[in-house]
C-alpha cells in the first residue's frame, strides 16, 4: 500500500499552521530536461522516513518524519548539468518565541520561564537583559555543559521590572556552510507583561536546504545518497504539499492564521543581530543536573 499521501500530509500539517494556505508566487513550467524529474521520491530507514516532491512550477516540499526532529522543507528547484539543484526558501522567523502576559501577583517583579524540551535543541543558547535599549556587552550562559537530565521549566528568580524592559535570548549558529560560528542574538521588548515563557525553533537555526539531486534510471540520488525511486505524483499529493509545504514558504507576506480560542499571540522581535561568541561570558543560569 502506497502511504506517501497520508505520510506528506501528516508532515505538512505544521507548516500549514504557520501561514496562510494560498500561494501568490508566479509558477514556472519545467523545461524538457526537468519533465524527467517531476514526481515523488521515498525512502529512508526504519525509524526515519524522507519524502520529496518535484512539482511541474519548479518547486518542491521535502519532508523528514520520525526521529527527535520532523522537518518540512520547501523551494525550488531547477536544472542543473546532469541533475537538478534544490534551493529551500522559507519564512524568516525568530529562533525563539516568546509569549508574555500580565500576573498581577508579581507586582514589579518579572519573570522568565525557560522551555526545556524545546531548547535542549539548541546549540549553546544565552540570555541577558537590559534597562535600555543598548545591547549587553555579554550574554550569559543559560545551562551547563551536558545538562543530560531535561526537565520541562526552567523558572528563574523573579527580577525587578525596571531592569528588564528588554531582554536578549541567542545561540551559537552557522549562517552558512563553512562559515564561522556566530552567535546569532533576538532582541525582545516587554510592554507592560511581566511574566515570559521562552522556546526555540530548531529549524530556524538550520542553514537552509541547498542539494544536488540526480536520477540514475528512475532511482533519485540526494548529494550522492540514495533517496526513491521516482513515481507519478498523486492529484492528493500536490494539492497537499502546495498548500500546505510550499505556499507558506514561498508567500512571506500572507497574513497568519487567526488565533485559536485559548492561544497567545507570541512576542514580535524589535531586532535579530549577530555576535561573535566571544560575548558569551559568566557561568550558566541553571547548571546541569544528575541522573
């Protein structure tokens, strides 16, 4: 039985949910040599399932499922000397949301409260705060080396509001293949909130989506590695993967789903800016913990 509908639908199902599902982008028809690589493409092993789409506009949805990490890539793709080059595109998004609200019970005081599950993701993630609107010289570690131990809250001490009318929170990325390292540092602003609770994004701090892709009879090699043997697309398959993968990534401007009963419109960044990881100084705000 042929699972890749279902499978491509599960796994765009997120991404669906980040942004409108319709596409304003100009769509363009493969040339001759492409025609040969439009289809689907599954494989994987058996805990981890890959799964591309090529459409005939030259553009594609890559989706991995299983694993710690589900990933759904869109972008285009296009001829190449004997192969086809996919490009990812996506939405420029913070690598970590952030939602604050109101407790009166603080009073003055304000609190931060660190997701751990989502940020045990993260490479090496910082945070400082600040009175004003200059950045810190430094940012200061938020767990110890080998925190193997992950608990679901990581609350720190309450602080006194007028210290905090901005906070910083960074890690440690790679823009780009080969690069160096930097520490790449979101800026936040607190309008009156007083109580914060921080996440991460582990897909935004990947370097996007840049491979070769060759068919060798109707088996597609990814960068060298084998992927699928190459089939019809299904009717099901595309319209799931263009509004659900694709739109999404190739319309930044559409506007974002209304808010579900319950949901927290999350923290707007004032500012996303690099430093180099000399910044990060001081010892970490929780340390690991034992087994």
């Amino acid at each position: 039985m042929n699972h890749t509908p279902r499978l491509l639908r599960s796994a765009c199902a997120t991404a669906a949910a980040l942004a409108a599902l319709t596409a304003s982008f100009t769509l363009h028809a493969a040339t001759t040599a492409e025609s040969g690589y439009v289809g689907e493409y599954r494989g994987g092993s058996v805990d981890t399932i890959a799964q591309l789409a090529l459409l005939a506009d030259n553009t594609f949805c890559f989706a991995l499922t299983g694993g710690a990490l589900d990933m759904v890539m869109a972008g285009r793709w296009k001829s190449e000397g004997s192969g086809v080059r996919l490009q990812q595109v996506r939405q420029d998004q913070t690598l970590f949301p952030a939602y604050a609200r109101k407790v009166a019970a603080l009073g003055a005081m304000v609190e931060f409260d660190f997701h751990g599950h989502t940020l045990s993701s993260a490479r090496a993630p910082v945070f400082a705060v600040s009175a004003d609107d200059k950045a810190p010289a430094a940012l200061r570690p938020l767990f110890g080396q080998g925190n193997s131990n992950w608990s679901e809250n990581y609350p720190l001490p309450p602080l006194p509001a007028e210290s905090v009318r901005y906070f910083y929170l960074g890690d440690v990325v790679e823009e780009a293949p080969g690069k160096p390292a930097v520490v790449k540092v979101v800026q936040y602003r607190l309008d009156g909130a007083n109580s914060v609770r921080v996440g991460f994004d582990p897909l935004q701090a990947m370097p996007l989506m840049n491979q070769r892709a060759e068919l060798q009879g109707d088996m597609l090699f990814l960068s060298g590695s084998r992927l699928g043997k190459r089939r019809a697309l299904d009717p099901e398959v595309v319209q799931t993967v263009r509004t659900g993968c694709i739109a999404p990534a190739l319309n930044p401007g559409a506007p974002r789903p209304a808010l579900k009963q319950g949901e927290t419109q999350p923290l707007q960044p004032l500012r996303t800016f690099t430093v180099s990881p000399s910044a990060i100084q001081g010892t970490p705000f929780f340390e690991a913990k034992s087994n």
